[in-house]
C-alpha cells in the first residue's frame, strides 16, 4: 500500500471547484524514477484514481489543484509563495534537529503504526465515461468568461 497525499480543504473552499491533477512517484528514496503527472481531474475523481492505484501499489500520489495562473505576474507570484513555504519549510526542520534525529525514532513510528493501520478498504476508481465527463465540466469551466 503506497501513500496519498492531499490538501484538506474546508466544504466551501473555492479550490474545490478547480481541475486537480494527480503527481505519481516512488514512495523511498531508493526508487528513482521520474514521477508521472496525470489530469485535470474533478477533485472526487483525482482522489478516488488516486487511492485506487497507491492501494495496490507502493506508489506515493499528490493530488492538488491546478492553479488558474493567467499572467506570468501570477505565475511569479506563485513561484514567490513556493519559495518561501520551502525555506520555511527548512527553517523549521533545522528548528525541529535541536531536539533529535528522526532516525533515531523511525524504527519505533513505523512500528506503532503498523499495529494500528485498519484493514485497506477497496477503493472504486471512476469509469472512463465518468473521467470523461468530468473532463468535459473542466473544459467548460477553463472556457468560461467571468
């Protein structure tokens, strides 16, 4: 079983409305390969082909939305936002080596949840003519004059 990973979004975001893509790559640093982007994807169908493939598979999936950039100030913009969540980022996992090594303690993580881990429930991946439909509506949507 791989893992899935997503952002968790209240009911009335907005960013639940946009296309999301899913990002496919090795779950440990020993596999190395390129990762695989597949979408857009309406939000319930990236999750469920996303579930549906790391279930079986020791895969890691990202699913997140497509960000609707229209100039390059906005793409800049989220380039800048980026950068500062990762040195943020790094900020706080050199604060976090001042009180131990995550290795010391992996061993011992993996373990406790390995005992507590349910039972894999059997995920339904979309139908074909459903992705298709959904990629429709994203049409329609990413066509649309706001």
């Amino acid at each position: 079983m791989g893992a899935l990973v997503t952002l968790d979004l209240p009911d009335d975001s907005p960013m639940l409305g946009l296309p999301w893509i899913i990002t496919f790559g090795p779950l440990s640093e020993a596999d190395e390969w390129e990762p695989v982007v597949c979408g857009p994807y309406e939000r319930p169908h990236a999750l469920a082909l996303a579930e549906a493939v790391v279930a079986e598979e020791q895969l890691m999936a990202v699913v997140e939305p497509l960000l609707p950039a229209l100039t390059p100030e906005e793409i800049r913009g989220e380039i800048a936002a980026a950068q500062i969540a990762a040195e943020d980022e790094a900020a706080r996992t050199d604060q976090a080596d001042l009180y131990g090594d995550f290795e010391d303690v992996i061993d011992e993580e993996l373990e406790l949840a390995a005992e507590r881990e349910p039972e894999p429930v059997p995920v339904t991946a979309p139908s074909r003519d459903e992705v298709r439909a959904g990629f429709a509506r994203i049409a329609k949507l990413l066509t649309s004059k706001d």
